[in-house]
C-alpha cells in the first residue's frame, strides 16, 4: 500500500510546497482563545494558522472545542483546477462546503455536482467523494466537519508533509480511506493537477 501511494504521489503534478503559518495574536491571547468553550466568539477574516499543501489549503476557523465537539470549520482556499485529495470515504464525519468566491467541482459517488459562490454541497459520511476547483481562478469554501475532530487530521497531515508512511498512518487513525489510484484519473478527466508530497 505505501508503495503504491508514493508511485501514484509522485506520478502526479510536481510542485512545491508552501508553508504558510498565520499568527495574528500573542501566545498568551491564543492560548485564552484555545480555552474558550461558551459565550461570544468572533473570528477575523484573516485570524487562524493555515497550510498550502500545494494548490489546496487549509485555514483553521472554529475549533471543535468551541461547539462542544459537535462541529469545526475550517477555510479550503483552491488554485485553479486544483484536485483538492484523491477519491475518499469519510467514516465518521459529514462535510458541508459553501463556495464563497469561485467554482467548486465535486464527485459524490457516481454524480458530479458543480456549485458557483453562494452554494451548498453536502458531502456526507459513508460516500466516496472528492472536490476540486473547476475553473482557472481560485476558489474558496468553507467547510464545516460534523462531528469535529478532522480539523486535527489536516494540522497532523501538515505536519508530516513529505512523509508517505505517516501520512498512511493518519489516515488510518481519522478512518480515512483513499484511493490514491483514482489520482491520474480524476486529473485527466475534469483537467485538473495534485501535489506530490
């Protein structure tokens, strides 16, 4: 298996990866911010660490803690034709994506769905599905995980950026499963590139 994913990783679009970590506040004021569980929150457009996993990112928004576990969000900017992750199957979590700017492509099973800014796609647990962007401009969703706890996956996935082997782990730890082999498929089909790690 992890051989298999690095043949299908590097077989991919090659391209650097950029680190982009945003701290907006002190280490004092974030750690207050981490224990925060009830009352008002607000949260600025640009406040959150965030990653570029090469033409697919994250930006953490709304931790699971500050809605008791019952749901996170987190920001996925998309370079354009961007695949954002192969053909996967959440065990545990539903997905929620509203497209703010751009156009967002998704298979949701067998259906392809095409949704422009100001449109919902729900992504739900037990269905293979992948998303990208579909257009030569960026796009942008919010995503909101239901339960929270995968908002986690994407900083450990960032963590072990480059490492196949423990990227493998994680995903078994998430009861995550991909199909890295639906890669150059997908890319050839909607047109689209992925990063290698």
């Amino acid at each position: 298996m992890r051989s298999a994913v690095a043949r299908c990783m590097s077989a991919t679009t090659r391209r650097r990866v950029a680190v982009h970590r945003h701290h907006s506040r002190s280490a004092d004021a974030e750690e207050n911010r981490m224990n925060v569980t009830a009352g008002p929150l607000a949260i600025p457009s640009e406040t959150g660490e965030s990653f570029d996993f090469g033409g697919f990112g994250v930006r953490w928004k709304l931790e699971g803690h500050h809605a008791d576990g019952r749901f996170a969000i987190v920001h996925h900017p998309l370079a354009p034709r961007a695949l954002a992750a192969p053909l996967h199957y959440h065990h545990n979590e539903d997905e929620y994506s509203f497209v703010l700017n751009g156009t967002l492509g998704a298979l949701l099973g067998e259906e392809v769905v095409i949704a422009t800014a100001g449109t919902w796609v729900r992504k739900p647990r037990h269905q293979w599905h992948t998303f990208w962007n579909a257009d030569d401009v960026p796009c942008e969703i919010i995503e909101i995980i239901s339960p929270a706890g995968l908002e986690n996956y994407f900083r450990e996935v960032a963590a072990a950026w480059g490492n196949v082997d423990r990227f493998v782990d994680i995903n078994q730890k998430y009861s995550l499963e991909m199909r890295f082999d639906s890669v150059p498929e997908l890319c050839r089909r909607f047109g689209l590139t992925f990063p290698t790690m």
